[in-house]
C-alpha cells in the first residue's frame, strides 16, 4: 500500500442502529477462500459468526489445499464448502460468486478476520449510497498471534475515487470491501488470467464506472505473516503495473486520469523499492557491505526511482558542504537561471502576443482546466440545468443525463436564452428548479456577488449542485465585458463566499495553474502551443482558475 492514513475516531453516523440492522432485508454472503492456511480458517469463520448482523451465507472455497480444511469444518456443519482444483485466488473468489445469489458479498482470505460490525456497518453504508458498486471501510494489521501491529488505516473515498485508485489502491484490504453483486456480474468477476492484483484490477473497472462508498469504522483485520503475497516484491510490482497498464485504453482525454496514472505507476515502484529496501536490511548479513545490498535490491526493482532518489540525497549532501560558487555551477547546469542572466526572449515585449487570450491563436489555456474540471464533475449535470449564456457545456458534459436546459442571459436578443435577467437580482430565477447550474466564467462580471451566490441557493433544488469557475490570474477583457470586469476571485475568496451561503461542509474549491500557466496565459498563447504536462501542475499562488462545487443541504 502505497499511501495510507490513520482513522480519527469511528464515525457514530455510520453505526446502525437496532432499528436500522432490523430493517435490513438485503441478503448478504460471506466468502471465505483458503488455499493451505486451515490453522487460521477457524479464526476467519468465527469472525463471521460473531457478527452482529448475521450472514445469510456462508461459503468456504478451498482451493485445492493440501492441509486438510474440511477437518476444520467439521466443527461447523451448517457452513457450505466447495473444493475444486488449484486455480489461484481470482478463480477462487469467481466459484464463490457463482454459488451465491446474495445480493452483498464480502470476501474474506482465510488469515483475515472481520470485526463484529462488519456487514451491519456495509449494510448501512450501501444504504447511505444507493447503487453504489462497492462500500469499504477502515481496517488494521494484525501479527501472526492477532496482536495489533497498526491503528485502523483509512483513506475515504473522494469526489473521484477512479482517480485516487489510479494514484494508488487507497482500499488496501479486501475483507473491508462489500460488493453489490450486480456490479461484480456486471463487471466480469475477478479476471483468473490475474495471479495477483485481481482485486486491485476489479475495484478500477467497478470505480470507473460506478459509484463508490466509504466510511471511517474498523471492520476488518489483515494478519501480516511471511507467506503474504505482498512479500514477493518483484511479482507484486510486475502485476500492479499490468493492473495499471490495462487502464491506458479507457482514459479519458482532459480528465486528469493520464497524470493519475503515471503518478500512480511511479509511486508503486517508489513503495517497492522502498521495501525491497527494508526487507533487504532486516534479513541481509551485517557488516559495511549491508545497506550497498539493500540498495542494489531495492535499484533492480526501481532502478529510475531509486537513482532520483539518491541524487536527491546527494544534492542535500553537496548544500550542506560545497562552496557557494560551485553550488551556481551546478544549478546553471540544472537551468537553474542565476540572478542577472535570464533571457527574456519573445516575452521581452510591453504588449502580450494575443490581447483575445489566445481565441485568435487557438484554444485558449484557461479552457483546459475548466473543461478538465467539468469531466470529472459531469455526473452532477443532470436533470434539469441551467447555463449561463447558451449550454454548449450542459450538452458536452451533461449528456442523456439532462432532462431540461435552460439558458439565462442578461439580453433578451440572446437567441439560446430561456430565462432573461440579472443573477443578482433576487427571484430571477424560478425557486428550487435546478438540479445543476453550471456558470463558467461569469460571477466576475457580477459586481454584488453575495446577491449571486444567494439567488443560485435559492434556485437549487435540495441536493442540487452549481459547478463553476472564475478567473485568478488574467488577461481583462479588451471588449464586451470589460466595462463589467469587477473582480479577480482567489481560493480563499471563492471558499468564503460560497461557504456564508451553502455551508463550508458543502463546498469544494481548488485552485488550477502555476508560474507556467499564469505566464503563458497572460501572453495569450493558445493550449496547442503548450506543454500540457506542465499545466497539470497546481501552485496555489498562481490560481489561473478557480473552481467550485456547491451543493445545496439535503
């Protein structure tokens, strides 16, 4: 696990209650598959009996072992067992679908064990988030004796868990995880052509379709013992990068999902190699030669990652020592510009080389972060809309989702125009209506901003959302709107405004662009004379775009 963080304390909201755990009528199975670990299987079922929402099933799939499981069983008559050859831990958990027709399925490793709330606690989750594919929560190591080794370990489930999975598995162990088992239907089960990470793989083809839950509460403990799987650090890298690499043909153009994924790949050789490290101190021969050994494990695992790395230590090695001139030597040779020496070249001009923002030249730069931001929010363009100014937006990211669009403008020439008037002028729009307002670029051009944000409050209906973005740092319009250019908007700013009226909890801000960005933009060069990769990188003291997400309280 590459990145992991600790669990405050157990969310109470998620707890059922009495009520609740009677309530529940979904049926839900337990599958526990062992391939030679029967002397943890009876730890593992009895997890599952003590469960204070009861499993409707519960199947043991033996792989194939050869330590005799079903004496274990013996002690338990009214578990159902399935045996079947040697296929590895995919087709394992396949056979467990297959023979269940729950409608929530938990699958849990022999080793592992669940805590008493488990299912009660996914149940309550799945309920919180109708239709989701999957709920996970929170879980802990455990040692070979059950002793805890971990607090509980936790990373929530963001606006874009297709995105943060990409980064990362921020799941980290399965036992925590309940299926809807339409969705694993839906999906195809666990790939068997995969002997490791098929679980890795299956919550990237569920997050990127469906959506995904999760909640704080520990449910689940991971027992860490040396024939883990994980231990084999080549294998376990060699299939995550295949996990990874069978992404790249669904990745969406401007959805930020190609740096996701190139993040992700590097942060899984850096985890590797970190622990080919680790591991190479702990069970090497002591002596001068022991962290070389270790080092060189950890260079054939990662060799690119590792080699950064170790220049980077020894960049803070030579500060610390070197004399100031041959520091500047060396940053000169890193293009590092030395104070006097920089080359204004075609930007040592008094007039930007497009005054349109780049229209005449091209895409405009500020176009690639607004229409990133959309992608990934278009699951809330929906029902009925609105935009501002035509709904060129609404029909590019809204899709079969929109059931009616509107359009306001302030002119009533406008051709594409459904309702005409001034935002901040209250009742201009029709009282809890809109399931979505999508304005881009326009709360600048309001000068009584507080009197906007409070009329789009009122036109929302109750869970709706306004998906919107205004410019930081720009160029102000030499035409149409430049009489109405009022405000230049930062993150604290938009955060400020938006949270007096909706609520701070209701709202996302973030701040897109950087030194690059801002430079290239002010100039007006145009997005197909920029490098991309460069834009994806966020300063917040650059903020060429501001977006937001609100959401109305339910």
């Amino acid at each position: 696990m590459p990145s992991t963080t600790v669990a405050t304390e157990v969310s109470a909201a998620m707890q059922p209650s009495a009520e609740q755990v009677r309530e529940v009528r979904t049926s839900v199975a337990v599958v526990v598959n062992t391939y030679n670990q029967a002397h943890y299987l009876g730890d593992a079922i009895q997890s599952v009996l003590d469960q204070s929402r009861p499993a409707d099933e519960i199947l043991v799939i033996d792989d194939g072992s050869s330590d005799d499981p079903e004496h274990v069983l013996q002690a338990y008559p009214d578990i159902r067992y399935i045996r079947q050859q040697n296929q590895g831990l995919a087709a394992s958990r396949n056979t467990g679908l297959a023979a269940t027709t729950a409608e929530m399925i938990v699958f849990l490793d022999a080793d592992d064990r669940l805590l008493p709330a488990a299912l009660a606690t996914g149940l309550a989750c799945h309920q919180q988030t109708p239709g989701c594919g999957f709920a996970y929560g929170s879980y802990r190591n455990i040692a070979n004796n059950g002793q805890f080794l971990s607090p509980a370990l936790y990373i929530e489930a963001g606006e874009h868990p297709y995105l943060d999975l990409l980064g990362g598995n921020t799941i980290g162990m399965h036992a925590a995880v309940m299926y809807r088992r339409e969705a694993l239907i839906r999906h195809g089960g666990f790939d068997a052509r995969l002997r490791r990470c098929e679980d890795y793989d299956l919550y990237l083809k569920i997050a990127r379709n469906e959506k995904i839950a999760s909640h704080s509460d520990t449910i689940a403990e991971y027992r860490r013992h040396d024939a883990n799987m994980s231990h084999d650090h080549r294998g376990m890298l060699a299939a995550v990068l295949l996990v990874l690499d069978r992404q790249k043909p669904h990745i969406r153009p401007a959805s930020g999902e190609r740096e996701a994924l190139i993040q992700g790949r590097r942060r899984w050789k850096r985890y590797f190699a970190r622990q080919a490290f680790v591991l190479g101190l702990e069970t090497g021969t002591s002596g001068p030669l022991r962290y070389p050994k270790a080092a060189a494990a950890a260079l054939r695992l990662a060799p690119i990652e590792v080699a950064v790395s170790m220049l980077s230590s020894a960049r803070n090695f030579a500060r610390k020592r070197l004399p100031s001139s041959a520091i500047q030597f060396l940053r000169r040779l890193r293009g590092v510009v030395p104070f006097g020496r920089f080359n204004f070249g075609d930007f040592g001009r008094t007039q930007p080389v497009s005054g349109q923002f780049g229209f005449d030249r091209g895409t405009p730069i500020d176009r690639h972060y607004i229409e990133t931001f959309l992608t990934r929010q278009r699951a809330d363009i929906r029902g009925r809309t609105l935009e501002i100014g035509d709904d060129s937006y609404t029909r590019q990211f809204g899709g079969s989702g929109v059931l009616q669009s509107d359009v306001l403008h302030v002119n009533a020439d406008n051709p594409h125009a459904t309702i005409v008037g001034d935002l901040s002028v209250p009742d201009t729009l029709p009282q809890a209506a809109f399931d979505c307002l999508v304005l881009t670029q326009t709360l600048h051009l309001i000068y009584d901003m507080r009197a906007a944000v409070a009329e789009m409050h009122r036109a929302l209906k109750p869970g709706g959302v306004v998906l919107l973005t205004v410019p930081g740092i720009s160029q102000i319009d030499r035409g149409e709107w430049g009489s109405t250019w009022y405000w230049a908007i930062t993150p604290v700013a938009a955060m400020r405004l938006f949270g007096e009226v909706f609520g701070p909890e209701n709202i996302q801000v973030e701040s897109h662009g950087n030194v690059y960005a801002a430079t290239t933009f002010l100039q007006g060069l145009a997005l197909e004379e920029v490098d991309r990769g460069k834009l994806n990188i966020d300063d917040p003291a650059y903020p060429v775009i501001v977006t937001v997400r609100a959401q109305k309280q339910e």
